[in-house]
C-alpha cells in the first residue's frame, strides 16, 4: 500500500469498546523470593475491540440514518488493507485531541522535538499524526517548521534556550487487524452487523499526509495572482515580502538589500484571487556601470485590506542610490519592517578592491551593511565582504591587501571567510552553509593582474518548501583587484546576493542582487 488508510467512522458502532494497554514484561524469579523484571517496551501497544450493531446494506440508507452501505464501507476497508497485511490509522473518538500541549523547551541548539499524547501522569510519543490546528513559542503562534509522521516537529532554526513549545493537535494509532478473517452477519434483509472486530496498534510509521503547515514560496520577477485554496486558514497565516536586493556597480560600490515585512491573518475566502508582484534582484553592473536597483514586493492592491509591500534594495533608483537599502518606514505594515543593509557607495580612486553589499531585513531584524575597500588612505586593493542577514552582523572594511569578512549571521556563526594576498587573488568565501552570513571580500591580485572573486551570499533556514529551506540573504562580498577608475578595470568579479533581498558585490563585473520573495504561510484546516 502506498498510503495509510483511516479507519471509517460508521454511525452504527455500538457499545462497549475496549481499549487495553499491554506491555511485554521479562520476570526471573530466584531462589530467594526476589524478582529480576526487564520490560521490552518503554511505551504500551493496544489492543482494540469494536461492536457494529447496524451496518445498512441498501443503496438509498433505508435504515434509520445508519449510513447508505455503511456494511460495504466497513467490508471494503477490511479488503483494502487486506487482513493483517496492511496498516491504517485509528482515530479514537474519546482520546485523539491534544489543545495546546506540552512539546518542549528550547536550549539554542535543538531544532527537532516530539509530538506526545498526555494520560495521567503518564505520556507516550504520538504513533499517529493527522492534524496539526496551532504550534506556539511562549504562547505566541510561529510558523518556521515542518511536521513529518509519526510525530516529529522539526523547526528551521533551533528554538531559543529557555523558549516552551506548546501544539493543539489530533492523532490517531497506526493499527493493524488481528484477524485475517471478519464476519460480516446479515440478520434482517439487507442490515448487517460485527459482533467483534478487533485490531491492535504497531509501530509502523504510516505514510499519511498530515493537514498541517503549508508554505507557498513565490520569487522575482513575478507579477501574477495568488488564488486562496480550499484549506485557507484566516485564523493562522502569515504573508511575508522581501524586496529584491539592489545589484553591485562596476566601479566598485556595494548593493543594498532588500527590506522586509509581513502581516498575520490575512482574510480571504477560498478562491479569492489577489494580485501579486515579487521584485527582482539587480542586474550586475557590466564594466564599469553603476549599480541598479532591485524591485519592490507586494500582495494585494494599494488601499486593498491586507495590502502588503516592502521595499527594494537601491530604493530610487539613482546612480549612488543602489547602495541604500530598503526602509522599514516606507513598508506596510511598516509596524512589522525591518531594513535592509546598506552597501557601500562611496569609491576611493585608488581603491582597485570593491565594496561588499547589504544583507537583506528578516523577521529578527534589519540587514548588516557591507564593508568598505576603501576605507581610510591608502590604495586598497582587497574586497570588502558583505552584510549579514536578518539581524547579521556588518562586515568589516578590508585592508591594503587583506579581503574582509562578511558580516555573521544573527548567532554569530556563518560569515565567509576572506581572501588573501598571494600570487593569484585568494576568493573570498561564500556565507556559510545553512547560515546567513555575507559573502567575504575578494584578496587583492598580489603579482597576479587579478584579485580574488568575492564570496557570494547565504540564505537563512527559515521557512520549508518543496524540499528547501529559504529565507532572508546575506549580501555578495566585493571582488579584489588591481585597478581602479583612472585604469583599465582588471578588479575580480563581484559576490552575488543570496535570494531573498541581498545585495549584490562591487566587482568587475559586480554581482547581481538577490530575487526578492513573496512567502506564504498557513495552517491547514481540516477539509474531510
């Protein structure tokens, strides 16, 4: 079987039910009296035993709102699952809820805990996920995880030391029947019932889908609908914008990443169709172009409730203004902005290395700027790395031959690494994987005509989709080099910006801008 089957729910089940745990318990007695127990589980298995009084037979439900075949949806389930060959999941009527249970605490370091079912004083992992309806950190609801059977709750990014999780959610028993045989007796015409069916629970992890969290993932360029499904949740959702990240310039100027916003409990009826635009990253500069700026993000219409827009890296789109980045103030609602980091502008002449661009705003807060190549006197000839994301760090300003850092990401870890001064330029590293630090500055060309290549950006873990992880992105290092404005441009190419929002390197040619991204979040209802 490819999928698990529930267990039908039939008006005529009848009464009484038996539900027994059973454990698997060693015992060595001794000559002495004592002893020697070992159990095999640490968790019981149950057995379960069901009565159908009334099963309708009869094609139009001729007996008393039993169910039109309900004997035929109760026999034909037993023949799917084939006997004992096959699981399904059984939802107990009287003991399949949990409101707002206890999942975990935090310690900074975990990102996976699991779902358990509460009795007493007692609590035994979830055999069975079907539905999860709310997850909660300190009471608030968040929406950074994924959920995979039986009972794992896995989130992108380890919850905060000291954070309690807490979950509403129903499950059922992955069971199996006991019996290869059923008897199905007929005692009137047409109306049938089981004195007994009896199945027992296992530990297989039954291939079920669970109605929980869905993310829906659009990036630039974009301009189409979003069309709400049949399980949109006005209760539990959240649409997030990233602007796109402004690309680096040529002469060596770092982008500025794209800002960030979002709104909770969006209301919409399924099948409403809104508009929606998601920015594109800056194209890189070419030669010795200036940078451009990246696109705006938006869901609805203007003046539209709901309506939603953050703002691109490299806002206006003038020559130096590709190095700024999106503003909180100018993004709706702007109560929930951030903005994005600021690449570099200004140029030293006789700075052949290049600038580093600004990582892009998230949830936890605005972009690091990137670092500057020409800081103080002096002819530097190393890049520049770029800002961090989401709370990041800035990058520092390289030196006469050294590259510099990108900025960390928010838990000071993940900032690519430098290059260094030697024959040939050393790259700049790239942000670390699975972090969101920037990208480092390229090493300056040593004996060699070129420098380095800056580093490009890194995304943060942050929201689930298809497989992938995304979230906000850090900025593109700048590239290391031997040339300058009065020269021929021989500077290394720029670091790109990570998707969503970062900005691109200053390079030769710089490095293109991070796509802006339009995330949706919900909680699916339950539609069967």
């Amino acid at each position: 079987m490819t999928d698990a089957p529930l267990f039908p729910s039939l008006k005529g089940q009848g009464w009484s039910v038996h539900k027994k745990p059973r454990f698997d318990t060693r015992i060595a007695a001794h000559a002495t009296g004592r002893e020697a127990r070992s159990n095999k589980y640490a968790t019981p298995m149950w057995d379960f035993e069901l009565t159908f009084d009334g099963l309708d037979m009869t094609v139009g439900g001729d007996y008393g709102g039993l169910g039109a075949e309900s004997m035929q949806t109760l026999a034909g389930f037993f023949l799917q699952c084939q006997g004992r060959a096959n699981p399904f999941v059984y939802v107990d009527p009287s003991d399949c809820l949990v409101t707002n249970g206890y999942v975990g605490t935090g310690d900074g370091v975990t990102t996976a805990f699991a779902f358990t079912r509460p009795m007493g004083a007692f609590a035994e992992p979830v055999g069975a996920l079907v539905s999860v309806t709310g997850v909660y950190l300190n009471g608030a609801p968040i929406f950074g995880f994924i959920v995979t059977q039986p009972n794992l709750i896995t989130f992108g990014t380890p919850v905060p030391a000291g954070g309690v999780i807490t979950a509403s959610f129903k499950f059922g028993f992955p069971c199996r029947f006991t019996e290869d045989v059923e008897d199905f007796e007929e005692f009137m015409a047409m109306l049938s019932g089981v004195k007994t069916l009896t199945f027992q629970s296992v530990r297989d992890i039954v291939p079920l889908e669970i109605a929980a969290l869905r993310t829906l993932v659009f990036e630039g360029f974009l301009s189409d609908e979003f069309c709400a499904p049949a399980d949109w949740n006005n209760n539990y959702n959240r649409v997030i914008a990233i602007g796109g990240g402004a690309s680096g310039g040529g002469p060596g100027t770092g982008g500025g990443g794209g800002a960030f916003t979002y709104r909770d409990n969006v209301q919409l009826n399924p099948g409403q169709c809104v508009p929606i635009y998601v920015g594109d990253g800056g194209a890189g500069g070419i030669g010795g172009a200036w940078g451009t700026p990246g696109g705006a993000t938006s869901f609805r219409n203007p003046g539209d409730p709901d309506y939603i827009y953050a703002q691109n890296g490299g806002r206006s789109g003038g020559v130096p203004d590709a190095s700024y980045g999106g503003t909180a103030s100018l993004c709706i609602p702007a109560a929930n902005a951030f903005s994005g980091g600021n690449g570099i502008a200004d140029v030293n002449p006789l700075a052949a290395g290049s600038n580093g661009g600004g990582g892009a705003a998230g949830p936890f807060g605005q972009g690091g700027n990137g670092g500057s190549s020409g800081y103080g006197a002096g002819s530097n000839q190393a890049g520049a790395g770029g800002g961090g994301a989401d709370g990041g760090g800035n990058a520092a300003n390289s030196t006469y031959a050294y590259g510099s850092p990108g900025g960390a990401a928010r838990d000071g870890t993940g900032a690519g690494t430098a290059g260094l001064i030697t024959g040939v330029g050393h790259p700049g590293q790239a942000g670390g994987p699975g972090s969101n630090g920037g990208g480092g500055g390229g090493g300056a060309a040593g004996y060699s005509p070129y420098g380095g290549p800056g580093g490009a950006g890194s995304t943060e873990p942050l929201w689930f989709f298809d497989g992938v992880w995304y979230g906000p992105g850090s900025g593109g290092g700048g590239g290391g080099g031997f040339g300058s404005l009065f020269s021929t441009p021989t500077g290394a190419p720029g670091g790109d910006g990570a998707k969503f929002g970062g900005g691109g390197g200053g390079g030769f040619p710089s490095g293109k801008g991070g796509k802006g991204g339009l995330i949706i979040i919900y909680l699916a209802l339950e539609t069967s």
